[in-house]
C-alpha cells in the first residue's frame, strides 16, 4: 500500500521501453516484451503478483504518424485522376436527402389510371341526405356485394313485414284459438302459426298460389292488406329488377376491348411535330360514332399568385377539322399538332424530361349492340412519351381482307427529331425561307443589268467574230444561251452564238 500511494518526483531512465526507429513515413512498432537487463516494472513493485501470475502481454500499438505526413498524403490523393462509375455521386446524391437519410424517388400521382379509374376520393360530405334523393342512382353505383345484399334484404324484409301482419290478424281475430273448430271461419285457412303467416306472404307477393292456404271472404282486414302487399309488392319487383338490369348491361366492361398504347410518341410528321398515341378496338362489333378527347392535367400559378392545382387544358386531336371523330374499324394512330396553340409549343426534348405533366386522352362512342353511350379512358405521363419515335405499322394486306396484327400495337421505333422545341423549329424554318426571299429577290434585280449586257452583245460579238472565239460575258450568266433565255423573259429578242457570227 505504500507503494501504492507513493509519487514518483521523475521518471526513471530504466523505465523507458526500447524503440525501433524506422524511416519516416512508416509505421514505427513499440516493443512489448522486456529484454535482458532491462528494469521490469512489474516485478520490483510486486514481487509476489510476479510469482504467481504473468500478465499477458499488451497488443502492439501503432504510432500515428505526423500531421505533415498526412496532409501530404491527402494532397497527392486528391491530385491522383478518379475513375468515373456510371451512375456514382450524382445518383447518390439524388438518392440522399437533406440530412443524407436515403429516399427513394418519388413518383408522380396518378389522376387518372391506365384502365381509365379516376383516382379521386371524396371527403368530409356532409350533405349525405343527397344520396337517398336518387337511390336508383346510388343502388346503380353501389358494388356487386352491395347491390345482392340490397337484393335480398329487399324481398326478405316485406315477406317478413307483411308475415308478421298476417299472424297478427289471426291472433286478434282468434282464428289461432279455433284451429281444430269446424265451425270457425279464419281469416286465412290453414294459418296456424308465424311460419305458415310467412309462407302465405311469400305466396302472395311472388303470385305463386298453392292453394292451401287461401283467404276467405270474411275478413275485411285481410282482403285490403292483400291489395296492399299485391301493389308493393310488383314496386319492389319492379324497383330491384330494373336495378339489376341496369348494372348488369352498363356499357363499363365494354370499355376493356377499347384499347390505347402504353406510350405516346413525339415525332415529325409532314414536318411539322405531333404528339401521337394509338387508340383500337378488339370487338367486331363497332363503336358507332366515336369521338376522341384529350386533356392536359397540370398545376400552374396565375400572374396574381394564384396556384391552380391539376390545371385542365384542351389539347387539340382534330375538332377544327373533324379529324376527331373516328371510324374506329383498325386502330388508329391520333396526331396532335405541336402549334403556337399547343401547350407543347416550347418545350424540348430536355425540358420533357423535367416536366410534370398528365395526358388524359378519352374515347366516347354508342355501343352498336346495346345503344348505351360508352366512354373509355387512360392517361399518359411525362416519363411516358417518347421523343424521337413513331409507331410501328401493324396492317397487313391478305388475300382478300385486311389482317391486323395486334402484336405490334404498342411497338415503336426510333426516327430522326430534332431535341429543340417546335417553337425553335418554326424560327429556323422562318430564317430559311427568309434567306430565300432574300436570295431571289436579289436575283432578281441583277435581271435588268444582265438585260442591257444582252443588248450590246451585237457589237462586241461582231468585233470577237472576227478572231472566230465565242462570245462570253462576264457575271453569274456567261454563256449565250442563257443571255438568251433572259432576253426572251423581258420581251427582248435576242440572238445565237451562230447569227452573232454571220
């Protein structure tokens, strides 16, 4: 203990561990283990400890190296050339969030989905009383589970209703109390309990008529509750039967044969760009007046601030010209022209691809085997048109019809387009037409002067005949022929090389 507590005033020279020195850069190795003659720590302050048990040697500690070494390390690391791996820190980067937690990319909500369901819930309603006001409509849309529960509950509900008065009747006229008395006239005969009330309701209503159980002519009661149940009755059969009807031939599943491509296209056509898509029908049966639509869903911000979310706008498919309306036999490829109209005017390829944007495109028509009004939907997103495609032909001439193979609907293949927008498509082909306007009509004020040439050629073509070379004049126009050709243009008549000489 007292050596324990005792302070050393210096370090001892015996106390200091031997190094080995290395060169400068490398990692330096502390020995470990005392060697001959050296002091022991250990065994002079704790003879007996020393005796009993060793202790086990420390692991190797490594020396850090100096601050100057490092930092000349790091600057030769930063001056050597880094490969590039495709897809490294800018992906990462866009893959890390504020706080570098990773995030996925989000994707863009849907308005409308591929099969045409419009993805819009509604909320908070509190006028739900507007609902019962049009129950047909509300049993119409209410889902096949629904609509069967409300089928069935309908009937077992007024065959239990009207039981239920039909017992009652029997059991405050007593016709319970005198089931065996021959001399006793029922209500109802054969009604001698709640079940046999029940059967005689679902007779009545349904018209079946066993003739068991049948009313007699004295009971007033009776004979106005049957009139009653007869008229609500044929309601009911009427009400459901119709709801029925109407939701099995709604014209919804005919939409699933009605068919649009998984991408739409921009590319040029007659040099002018378009947005395209591909719309067919899978039926033989033809939609009759069919009648195409489309939209362009956007948020935007007004000049006042005001921030409008899911902006629609019309996107033109031919309404000026009738092209949208359609003979829809073989599929059909629908073109939008890309104008100073279209909301498409100024963006590029480039700028596509950082657009938020939602094409809703919608078919309607009459169902020809039904005459219901049917309507077809699906949308498209930014990341969903093609720039720079067109769509692959799919029509086949046969031996006599016209085979369309649906195989190559939604193919595509790449084309020539250009990446800038229609609007610095139209300025170029402005510039080009100008920088010819501009080149005939100087043209064609060299004519007059290449015209009084013409008219001295006479002269300077008797001087020249008499060396016998042909006669040449300087300018665009060398040649006689053509001098020719411009005399004859301004109602001059001028003459060949051979009557020049003669």
């Amino acid at each position: 203990m007292a050596l324990e507590n005792s302070v050393f005033p210096a370090r001892p020279a015996s106390l200091s561990l031997p190094v080995e020195e290395k060169l400068e850069g490398e990692e330096v190795e502390v020995a470990t283990e005392a060697s001959a003659g050296v002091f022991s720590f250990s065994e002079d302050l704790d003879p007996v400890g020393a005796g009993t048990e060793e202790a086990p040697p420390p692991p190797l500690v490594k020396v850090k190296r100096s601050f100057q070494n490092k930092l000349a390390e790091r600057e030769a690391q930063a001056n050597e050339p880094r490969k590039k791996v495709p897809g490294g820190e800018k992906e990462k980067e866009k893959e890390r969030g504020r706080f570098g937690w990773g995030r996925t990319r989000r994707k863009r909500q849907r308005y409308v989905e591929k099969n045409g369901r419009c993805n819009v819930q509604h909320g908070n309603m509190r006028e739900t009383y507007r609902y019962l006001t049009d129950i047909f409509t509300t049993l119409v849309d209410l889902n096949w589970r629904c609509s069967l529960f409300v089928f069935v509950m309908a009937y077992a509900v007024t065959w239990l209703f009207f039981g239920a008065i039909w017992y009652l009747i029997a059991y405050c006229r007593g016709d319970l109390d005198h089931l065996g008395d021959a001399t006793w006239t029922p209500c109802v005969n054969n009604v001698n309990g709640f079940i046999s009330a029940f059967l005689f309701s679902i007779e009545t209503e349904t018209t079946i008529g066993y003739g068991h159980r049948v009313i007699t002519d004295q009971c007033p009661v009776g004979t106005m509750l049957l009139l009653l149940q007869a008229i609500l009755g044929s309601m009911v059969n009427a009400f459901m039967v119709g709801c029925m009807f109407v939701k099995i031939s709604q014209p919804n599943k005919r939409a699933e044969t009605l068919v649009f491509s998984k991408h739409a296209v921009i590319s040029l056509r007659d040099d002018k760009p378009c947005l395209m898509f591909r719309v067919g029908d899978l039926r033989s049966s033809h939609i009759v007046g069919a009648n195409m639509r489309a939209k362009l869903i956007k948020s935007k911000q007004t000049q006042e601030g005001e921030f409008i979310p899911l902006d629609q706008t019309d996107i033109s498919v031919g309404f000026e010209t009738g092209d949208d309306r359609l003979f829809l036999v073989s599929p059909l490829v629908i073109s939008h022209e890309i104008d100073s109209h279209s909301p498409f005017w100024d963006m590029s390829q480039a700028q596509l691809e950082k657009e938020d944007f939602e094409i809703v495109v919608i078919l309607e028509g009459m169902v020809e085997a039904t005459g219901m009004t049917c309507q077809a939907r699906s949308s498209y997103l930014a990341e969903e048109v093609m720039w720079g495609h067109r769509f692959s032909p799919m029509m086949l001439l046969a031996e006599g019809f016209f085979d369309i193979d649906y195989g190559a609907f939604h193919h595509t293949f790449e084309v020539d387009m250009p990446s800038c927008s229609a609007r610095e498509l139209s300025l170029a082909a402005a510039r080009l037409d100008a920088h010819l306007y501009w080149s005939i009509s100087s043209r064609l004020d060299e004519e007059p002067t290449l015209t009084n040439q013409a008219g001295k050629q006479p002269d300077s073509g008797s001087a020249s005949s008499k060396g016998g070379e042909p006669t040449f004049i300087i300018g665009e126009m060398t040649d006689i022929q053509e001098q020719t050709g411009l005399g004859e243009l301004n109602g001059s008549v001028a003459t060949d090389q051979s009557e020049s000489e003669a």
